[in-house]
C-alpha cells in the first residue's frame, strides 16, 4: 500500500484554517436556515450600503489588485475583469438590492397532493447547507455568490482568484458585517483568506463533509481541475464557446447590430460570442458588411476557406472552433443552410449559449428546440446570458450539466427539496 506524503508544517497548518472554516461554515448554515426571510433580505440590503460606505476602501484595495494584475503580465480583457470603479461598485451594490427583492426560495412548495389513503404530501424547497464557489479574477463575483447564497439560506465559503485577493477581501467584509447587521452570523461568508493554490484542493476534498457543492467560475483549466478532482457534486460550465447563426431569412441590419453587441460589448464574459455562423446564400452579401464594422471597432477574424473566399481573413485552424478567446476575436463560417449550423455548433459547442438571427419562425422554433445548449435564443443578443438579465438578480455561473441545474444559477438553484408528510394515524398494511 502506498502511503500519502505528510504535509509539510505549512500545509498541515492551512489544512487546520480551512477544516475550521468548514465548521464555521456548518454551523452557520444551520442558523442561515432557521431565519426568516425579512433577516435575510435584511441582511442583503444592509450589505448594499456597506458596500457604498466603503467605497473609498474597496478602490484602494481594487487598486494593488490592479498592480498586481500589471505585474503578473495579465491582458486587457483580464484587467478589464477585475478593475472596480465607482460605477461598478455601485452596480454591485444595485445587484445585492436586487437579490434582497427576489422571493425567498426556502419554503416554496413546489407541488403538494393528496393521497387515496388520505397522506397529504408537499415538496418543498430548503438550503443546499454550506457551498463553496472556487472563481477567478472578478471581484464582483465575491457579492454575487455571497448574496445568493445567502438568499437562499446557504452559508458560502468563497475562494477567489489570486489577482483579487485584496478586493473580493474587501467586498467580503462588507458582506460578514451586513449579516451581523441583521444578526445573522458573519460566518455565513467566508472568504478563503490566501493565495495558495492548496486551498483549492482541500475544498474539493469537502472539509470532512462541511462542503456540500463546489460551483466554479472561470476559466477552462480551473472548471476542469474541479471537476475532475471534487469529491462532492459540482455545478458549473468548462467554457462558454457561444455561437451566432445569421439565418438566410434575418434582417441585415439587425443581425449587424446583434453580432457585433454579441461580440463586443464585453469580449471577456462567458456570454460573448466566440463562432459566427453566415448562411451560404446570403453570405457574399452580408458578411463583407458585417466584417466591415468588427473590423472597424478592432475585431480580428478568423475565417473558414468560403467565409475568406468572400471577405480577407486570418485563416481559421481546428482549434479556433474550440477556443474560448475572451477577446476581440471572432471565428467565422459559412455553413449551409440551418441544418449546418445546428451540426457546427453539436460538433464544436460547449452547449453554454447559441443565438439564431432570423425573421422565419418555424426556422428560429426548430433552433429553439433542437439545439443542445443551456441557453438558446432568437434575435437577442448572447450577452444576456445572465442571471440578472434573467430577472434572477444575479448569478453564480451558466451551469451547462443535466443534473441540478442548466443555465443561469441563481438563489432558485441553490436549494434543493425534501417531502414533508402529513397523515392522520395511517399505518401501511
């Protein structure tokens, strides 16, 4: 048998931090459940104005973040992720208010029946208990997960990316003290308080049972060590490989608009559109027009032989298919008719989030149903592959699995059900 190597008085001692924290977290989680709703809103709302009236300090910790970002080389679209500003503070601080005025999930009966021998069942929805979420370089995502978590009366045990280690510090204190705002306990979040990549690993091993779920939210190599590695269930997506099909039958100028919005408006989201896909018989037409404006707002493209046969691009490799760029760059095909596009997008896609642009609608209906993805739309943009635009307040992540959860995640997400029974003395025979 092979013994495990000891840890090393470091290791041994981190491993001690985050077995109590899971403890921490447990206990908190009992008593999260046992509030009310109105404490929990409460809570959410108090932590909104902890955040703004510590706005001055949450941009000075964003600030050696930003530094840090700079030294470690980290590209635009990265540093565009992490950068906080007044606005996206208050944006942050907007989407906790936002959160606080969703119903409270914990509680809802989902069904409830009766039956011949007179039993009357409900399904109803409780906490999932303690989740960890394991996530990148936004430091917004400290709020988002801590709230909804918290919503829906879970206790989070968040573990940021090292680049915002000192933001997602800030953005969290402000969370613990709006919990204690409420008199609710501030271990209900906590925040992973290192950058040591053997945090990570611990929490996967589910701190002796404290961890309930891991969410991941980042990149391909982070979501993919998770799910490889978690000894408890994981709720996430690998990557966001979104597609834009410009159907024979859409109208140009809306599909320009649609396109580049998708692309653009932030190219380094899960939600920003990584393939365009040009129907042949309008493409000779179209795609020198649409080309025209990416290229004009500094898009570079990478085509397949026929999209470059009609407009000069980079030529595209098998890997762009499936590159997930994160940046102004935008892979481009001409395919047949619908039926190629729906074959493009089984063969390459994540099944994260697919858009068609058309004015047919039996063409946007068979898209609709056919196409294997969390999210699939007609005529709108993929950027709104989100929780908040969803109406969910926020979210932590597109879950693109089949079990739990597909889609945006939200407060709704993060609870799960039991049946509660209720009889008159019936015994079974």
């Amino acid at each position: 048998m092979t013994l495990a190597a000891p840890l090393s008085s470091s290791d041994a001692a981190l491993a001690a931090e985050m077995l109590v924290m899971g403890r921490r977290a447990r206990a908190a989680s009992a008593q999260l459940a046992k509030a009310g709703p109105d404490a929990r809103t409460k809570a959410l709302k108090a932590m909104a104005e902890r955040l703004r009236t510590n706005r001055a300090a949450i941009l000075e910790a964003n600030e050696k973040d930003m530094a840090y970002g700079r030294e470690k080389g980290l590209s635009d679209a990265m540093l565009d992720r992490l950068e906080l500003t007044d606005a996206r503070i208050e944006g942050v601080a907007e989407g906790l208010e936002a959160v606080a005025a969703l119903p409270d999930p914990v509680g809802d009966v989902i069904a409830k029946w009766t039956q011949p021998n007179g039993l009357e069942i409900s399904r109803v929805r409780g906490p999932l208990g303690v989740i960890a979420i394991i996530y990148e370089s936004r430091p917004n995502v400290t709020a988002d997960a801590g709230a909804l978590c918290i919503r829906a009366a879970n206790a989070a045990i968040l573990r940021g990316g090292s680049e915002s280690l000192h933001s997602s510090k800030a953005i969290a204190d402000c969370l613990r003290q709006g919990l204690e705002d409420a008199g609710l306990p501030a271990d209900g979040i906590q925040l992973v308080p290192t950058r040591d990549r053997a945090a990570v690993g611990m929490i996967l091993t589910g701190l002796e049972g404290m961890v309930d779920v891991v969410v991941p939210r980042g990149g391909k190599g982070l979501v993919g060590r998770v799910q490889e590695e978690a000894r408890v269930p994981v709720i996430g997506h690998l990557e966001g490989l979104c597609h834009v099909y410009v159907h024979s039958s859409a109208n140009e100028e809306k599909a320009i608009e649609l396109v580049v919005n998708s692309k653009l408006r932030r190219t380094g989201i899960c939600g920003s559109a990584e393939t365009l896909l040009v129907d042949k018989s309008i493409a000779a037409r179209f795609l020198p027009k649409v080309a025209a404006v990416l290229e004009a707002k500094g898009c570079e493209l990478r085509g397949d032989d026929r999209a470059r046969e009609i407009h000069a691009m980079i030529p595209a490799k098998e890997e762009d298919w499936t590159t997930e760029y994160l940046a102004p760059i935008l892979s481009v095909a001409v395919v047949d008719d619908l039926d190629g596009a729906m074959a493009h997008i089984a063969k390459y896609g994540s099944q994260h989030t697919e858009s068609i642009i058309t004015e047919d609608d039996d063409a946007a209906q068979r898209f609709l149903a056919e196409v294997d993805s969390a999210i699939v739309m007609h005529n709108a943009s993929t950027q709104f592959a989100d929780g908040g635009e969803f109406g969910m307040g926020a979210e932590i992540g597109i879950a693109t699995g089949r079990i739990h959860a597909r889609g945006p995640v939200g407060a709704e997400q993060l609870t799960i059900f039991k049946y509660q029974v209720r009889g008159a003395g019936q015994t079974r025979a």
